[in-house]
C-alpha cells in the first residue's frame, strides 16, 4: 500500500512538471506574437535578383533603419537568388503568412487584380522620373494597392526595376521582323505574351532562374529585361546581341503580408512606410550607377549593344493598350499618369 502511494506521489509530481512546463511554453510562445513581444519580429523578405542588385542593397538599408527605429523590434532577412522560390511561389508564401515579404515582378500582379495591367504596358512610362512620380503617389495608387488585402495582402510601394529591351543568341534586333519566330522569355502574364507577340516575337512565360539553360539549349532564343539581370544572371555568355528596345519599364512592387501589417502600432507603421520611401529612393540612385558597370562588364565578356528606332515597336504595340485599359478604374488611373508627364 506505502509502494503504491508513493508511485502515485511520483506520477503526480511528475504530472505538475510536464504541466507547468507546457504552460510556460505556452506563455513564451503568446508572448513572442503580437506588438506587445519584447523579442524581435524577423522580416523574411523573398528576392530573385543577387546581393549586388540595388533593390537588395536598398533593402538592406531599410532593414538597418527599420531596426533602429523600433529598437530593435523588427529585423529584416532577405534572401537573393530565388532561395525561397521563383516570385509567382513566393507571393503565396506571402499570402499564407510563410514569409513576410517578397519583392515581385509588376506584371505578376495582373493574376490578383487587372488592374495592375496598367503599369505593365509598353511605353506608358516617358522615363524614370515619370515612374517614380506616379508608382508611388498615394493619390494614384491607394486603392489599387491595397486591393489585394483579401488576398492576404497589401503592396507598400514600388521599386524601379529597370527600362526592359530584348537580348537574343542570334542577331541584333532593329525592327519587329527581326524578332520573326524568335522565342524571348517574358514575364507570367498575358499581358507579357501578348506585347511580345506584337513586338514580332513568340512571348514565352518561364521563371527567371530557367533562363539561362533555356537559352543555352536552345529551349528559348532570348529574353527580355534590363542591363543588370543580363549581366548578373550571365545571359551575355548565352545571348551576346542587346537590342534598345526599351519596350517597357516595369515596376518591382514591396508585398507584405496583410495581417502582419496591420498588426504593427500606428507607430511602426509609419516608421515602416517613412523608411521604405527612403529606400526607394536610394534604389532609384543606385539603379542607374550599376547599369552603367553591367553594361561595361557585360561589354568585356562580349555583348553587342545596339540602339533602335523605337518608334517602329510603339506603333506595334499601340493597339494592345486600348485592348488592356478595360476597366474603369484602369482608364482613370492611365489618364492621372499622362498629367504627370
């Protein structure tokens, strides 16, 4: 009987242990979610491009800004070279709350709201300035921005990513029958595919990681994009000829997941947005300054830059704006950008 009853002083004191452990844990784990933490939230931010992108260099600096600012509440990992994934990937894994952030590709955007397609067509944009006064003007943009928070997410702004022209394996590109037959990789959207197909080649979707084999192999006979992604990806050692085509200058917006956002304080919220508008701009400056090295380095492993007569690609395009501006919210958001000219 003394045997048993003392078993049992052992089973419950064992019992209270597991118990008072499970709670404890419990209680770290609430305490670690929410504004409320003293430990600080990792940012995990998805990126396709490498360290020496100015996007990921901008990011850094937001990230050491954001982290003072809060002290220390937020710290921002970012991880190049599609680590996490190709971009269409991360964005769910953005929606889920898997990751924090991703910086994606404008067109992309068109899969959750066409109306995205508006920053996506050829030649809207007259240059860089032009860009950067309508992609992050709250006036324009507000509504359009955040109506993929029921989708689990809210875009914060919009890096400049680039004026895009078509490299090819073959021969230099100067009019839209050059490009005949030609299979150019663009971006995963219709938008993309179609404005190839009028540009005179064959528009073909594929991740950017792909592309270089595709190339190599014979799967693709180009692509399409600006002087650092050619040069940082090596496409010149697959695809020598680069044509200034200049067809269109896409945004790379700054995604977050919703819930996370909105869970921040009013504070960080705005020590959020103050920094990344600071980034932006730091992007903008450095964008330009590394174009110029790519293209001198790309020069040296033997690219063959050519300029072209771009009027003959905006007359061949033309028709697909008006076919793209569909909506009324698209119209009136065209319209605001060519005042801003």
């Amino acid at each position: 009987m003394k045997r048993l009853s003392y078993i049992s002083v052992i089973l419950v004191s064992v019992f209270l242990i597991v118990f008072l452990s499970a709670c404890g844990k419990a209680a770290d784990t609430t305490e670690n979610e929410g504004e409320e933490s003293s430990g600080a939230t990792v940012l995990k931010v998805a990126f396709n491009q490498p360290e020496n992108h100015p996007q990921f260099k901008a990011m850094e600096e937001f990230g050491e800004k954001l982290k003072e600012r809060t002290d220390g509440k937020y710290e921002v990992e970012i991880s190049p070279n599609e680590l996490l994934g190709a971009q269409r990937e991360t964005i769910e894994l953005v929606q889920s709350g898997t990751i924090a952030m991703s910086i994606v590709g404008g067109s992309l955007m068109e899969n959750f709201n066409e109306d995205f397609v508006v920053f996506n067509l050829p030649y809207v944009f007259d240059s860089k300035e032009h860009q950067k006064s309508v992609i992050n003007n709250e006036d324009i943009v507000g509504d359009l921005y955040h109506s993929v928070e029921d989708q689990g997410m809210i875009v914060l702004g919009a890096f400049h990513g680039g004026v895009r022209n078509v490299y090819n394996s073959q021969s230099p590109i100067e009019t839209p029958e050059d490009l005949a037959g030609m299979k150019i990789r663009v971006m995963e959207s219709d938008t993309n595919v179609q404005m190839m197909e009028k540009m005179g080649g064959v528009g073909t979707p594929m991740g950017q990681g792909e592309v270089y084999t595709a190339i190599q192999s014979g799967v693709l006979d180009g692509a399409e994009n600006n002087e650092l992604v050619y040069n940082d990806l090596k496409h010149v050692e697959v695809a020598p000829y680069y044509s200034y085509t200049q067809h269109v200058m896409l945004p790379d917006y700054l995604l977050i997941n919703a819930d996370l956002f909105k869970g921040m304080s009013e504070e960080h919220q705005a020590i959020f947005r103050e920094e990344l508008a600071n980034a932006i701009d730091l992007e903008y400056d450095l964008f330009e300054e590394d174009v110029d090295q790519a293209k001198k380095a790309a020069e040296e492993a033997g690219a063959q830059f050519n300029e072209v007569d771009v009027k003959v690609f905006q007359d061949a395009v033309r028709p697909l704006i008006e076919e793209k501006l569909t909506s009324e919210k698209a119209k009136e958001i065209y319209e605001k950008m060519q005042k801003l000219e």
